[in-house]
C-alpha cells in the first residue's frame, strides 16, 4: 500500500469505442463504426497501457437509448457486452486493468460473479465489476417488468447482490487445487466451500464453479452518489467513480465517503474516490478551446435535449421549449436521483439556457470538463488530488483515438514531471496497481482465529 510520502494519483480510461461526447461520431477523427470494432478497441487499450492507466473502465445499459442518451450520441445505440469485449482485449495487453458493469436489478449473483471470476482469471487478476442497479425504464421493460423498481428497493437488492458475489468468490480457498498427478488429488475438498446463502432478495447454495484468480477476486467498482448510493460504495466499494463539477462538491462526497468507511470499521485508504473528467488538451489554452468549439459546433440539437431528458430521469417534455431560456423544473424520477440533481445544479449555478447546458454535458453527461494546456489541466488535477477531493480520476476522452492519446503525450508526462503518476507499474494486477490490499478469504480469518 502507499503512504502519505509516495501517494500518486490512479488513472482509468472511460473508452467506449463510439467516443465520450455525443457529437463525437461525426469528428473526422473518430471511426464511424468504433463501438462496434475490435480492432480499434484494440487500439485504444494498447494507447491506455502505454500511458500506465491502471484501467479500461465501460459502462453498459440493458436497452437501446437512441439519440444523445448515452455517450457518443447515436454511435452508441447499439454496442458491445463489456465483459465479453474485455475478454477479447486482455491478451493484447499485460498491466491494464479491465472494469466492466454489470447490473444487480437484473442479473443474478452465481452468473455475474462466473462471468467476472472468469474474466479476472482470462486476465491474470485485472478484473474490475462497476456496480449497478440501473436506472431506467426501457431496461425494465426487457426484462419481464412493466416499470423498474423503485430507487431505494434496487439499492437494498445491490446491497444483498454484492454480499452473495462475494461469498461465491470465496468459494475455493486460494490453494485448494493441488493438481498432483502422482496422488491422483486434483483439489483439496476441505478447501471448496458451499455458499448457502438465504435473503431477502436471493437464495444461492453454490459453490461458484470458477476458482480464485492471482489478485484473489475482482476489484469492486461503484458509482452511486445519492444517499442510498453513498451507503453502498462506503460498505462495499474499492473503487468509486464519481461526479463533479467543482472542488467543494468533490471535497464534500470524498470525506463523507472515507468518514463513513471509517465508522463501520473499514480503511478509508482501502476505498479510492475517482471523479470523472473529460479533458479537451491543447499545447496551448488556444488550441485546447478550438478543439472544443469544433466538437461543440457538431451536437445535434434533438441529441442535445435527448441527452438532458436521460439525465433528467426521462420524463422532461422540451417539445416546443425556448432552447435559449431557462431549463424547466423536472419531474422525481426513480432512475438516477444523484445525477438529475447535478443536471438542475450546474444549469442553476452557470445560468445556463437549455442551449448553453446541453453543449457543456455533452463530453461527459455531468462529469467534469477541463479544457486547457497540458499544464492547465495537471494543475487541476494535482488541486483535487491534494486537497481531499480525489484519490485518482476517471478519464473521458471526447472524442477517440486523439482525445486519449493528447492525454497520453502532453498531459501523462507532466504529471509525471511533478512525481504525482507512475514511470512504470507497480505489479501486475490490477490491485497491486491501484495499491489495494489483497483479499483474504473468511476462511483464512477463520483459521487464523481458530489458532489464535
């Protein structure tokens, strides 16, 4: 683990293949088909490794959001399952981690911990699963229910999803197959574990029919801001990918985090908060606008109001709305509460028109973005980093392959002038990487217990 002396920040790349920005399709540099091409996935995970990122993070949703929904607009409506892509890409590379999402309102816990238990494994111990319980309507309709669980019955059911993933995980100790040929002993039986889990939401016997990997279980990744959310990551998270738009609100989320960790008995310094930002880099303050104006000058503008009614919680009618008024008030949602909460926020505190609002969320959908120098943009990512407000970030290229590879060539190094990144990595997982401490089996504390 670091201490206070050798602190550096922690990197992941937002990489979907279709690009961040939902105008970013139609940028001449971005493949056209790039959600959808192996080989430029390809691509990008090998320009992530180069720049020592210790991950390739992807979200994922389980319907179509056609227009300005997601990231990269309409080059996302339809794309890769992210843990079956990730297996694909984790040959090409040896160091970078690979955090793919899954959902806890609509799979169950035996298949997500398989799938990521076996990715982990494919990868030599560089899995990741981001947590969620996915907030819209059109995934409930795909999945046997007329309109999703109310907010806080989906976090109550995450809460008991990950509590059985992790129990599956322990399912075989770490030295349970001998695979001796002489003795004819492929594993120690005493070592395999049932489950035998009941709850509320889950019953599951187990055990989990994939071993433990070199980094002992995947990463838990989680991105919740809301209260219910909050409680989640301190509890359960090592990972959390947040959003902000201004260092207070940062500092705030990232003390209440660690102090709640720190109140039911966890290291804070075990949780890493890791805000995203979407960085438009320039060798020069100039060059960095022009490139965001040419991306700006692309949004469409039925994206543009599709992108604020998802992150609204998809019940805001802007048919017929002056786009250079005022955002009208939006309706509760069940979906994302945290995030229709930023939307309101930063439109309230720039006095943003529904005009001004879309173009600014349009490169990371509430994330912060930073357009600036190479130095500009370090400068703010060491006042984060050094004021309690991050312990890494998560970073959103706007547009692909360029927007990671300017992060690469002209910011990486100057962070690395400043002693705040990695030269080399540090292992080969993706928790040695990140610093994280390896996790033991409760059978192992069982046993210590026991002898002691």
């Amino acid at each position: 683990m670091e201490d206070a002396m050798t602190r550096q920040i922690k990197l992941g790349a937002f990489l979907p293949g279709g690009g961040q920005h939902i105008a970013s399709w139609r940028h001449p540099d971005q493949p056209l088909d790039g959600a959808v091409n192996l080989k430029f996935h390809i691509e990008l995970a090998k320009a992530a490794e180069r720049g020592l990122f210790d991950a390739y993070f992807l979200a994922d949703g389980l319907a179509v959001a056609f227009g300005g929904g997601v990231e990269g607009g309409n080059a996302k409506v339809a794309g890769f399952e992210p843990v079956t892509l990730f297996s694909a890409l984790a040959p090409f590379t040896e160091h970078l981690g690979y955090i793919a999402t899954a959902s806890t309102t609509y799979e169950e816990p035996y298949s997500v911990a398989r799938k990521f238990a076996s990715l982990d494994l494919i990868s030599d111990g560089r899995a990741g699963w981001n947590v969620v319980t996915t907030a819209t309507e059109a995934a409930a309709k795909n999945f046997n229910l007329d309109q999703q669980l109310p907010h806080a019955a989906r976090y109550r059911r995450a809460a008991e999803h990950v509590e059985v993933v992790k129990k599956l995980w322990e399912s075989f100790e770490d030295d349970a197959f001998i695979r001796d040929r002489a003795s004819g002993v492929y594993f120690d039986v005493d070592k395999v574990h049932r489950t035998d889990h009941r709850g509320e939401h889950f019953k599951v016997e187990g055990p989990l029919n994939v071993p433990r990997s070199p980094q002992g279980h995947p990463v838990i990744v989680q991105a919740g801001q809301s209260e219910d959310g909050r409680g989640l990551a301190a509890s359960t998270a090592e990972v959390i990918f947040t959003a902000h738009q201004k260092l207070h609100t940062a500092q705030e989320f990232y003390r209440d985090i660690k102090s709640r960790a720190r109140a039911i008995g966890r290291n804070p310094s075990h949780i890493l908060v890791m805000p995203g930002v979407s960085p438009f880099v320039g060798c020069t303050e100039e060059e960095a606008r022009e490139k965001y104006d040419r991306l700006t000058s692309l949004i469409i503008e039925e994206d543009g109001l599709a992108l604020i009614n998802a992150l609204s919680g998809g019940e805001l009618d802007l048919a017929g709305a002056d786009l250079d008024g005022p955002l009208p008030p939006a309706p509760p949602t069940e979906g994302m509460k945290s995030r229709q909460e930023l939307i309101r926020r930063i439109a309230d505190e720039n006095n943003f028109s529904i005009r001004q609002l879309y173009q600014w969320i349009a490169s990371a959908r509430g994330h912060f973005t930073v357009v600036g120098s190479a130095v500009q943009i370090a400068d703010t990512l060491q006042e984060w980093f050094e004021n309690e407000a991050a312990d890494g970030f998560n970073i959103l290229p706007p547009w692909l392959p360029t927007g990671l590879t300017d992060f690469v060539e002209l910011v990486v190094p100057e962070l690395q002038r400043r002693g705040l990144f990695r030269t080399a990595y540090e292992g080969k997982t993706l928790r040695e990487n990140l610093g994280l401490p390896f996790p033991q089996t409760r059978w192992v504390s069982d046993f210590n217990e026991a002898a002691e």
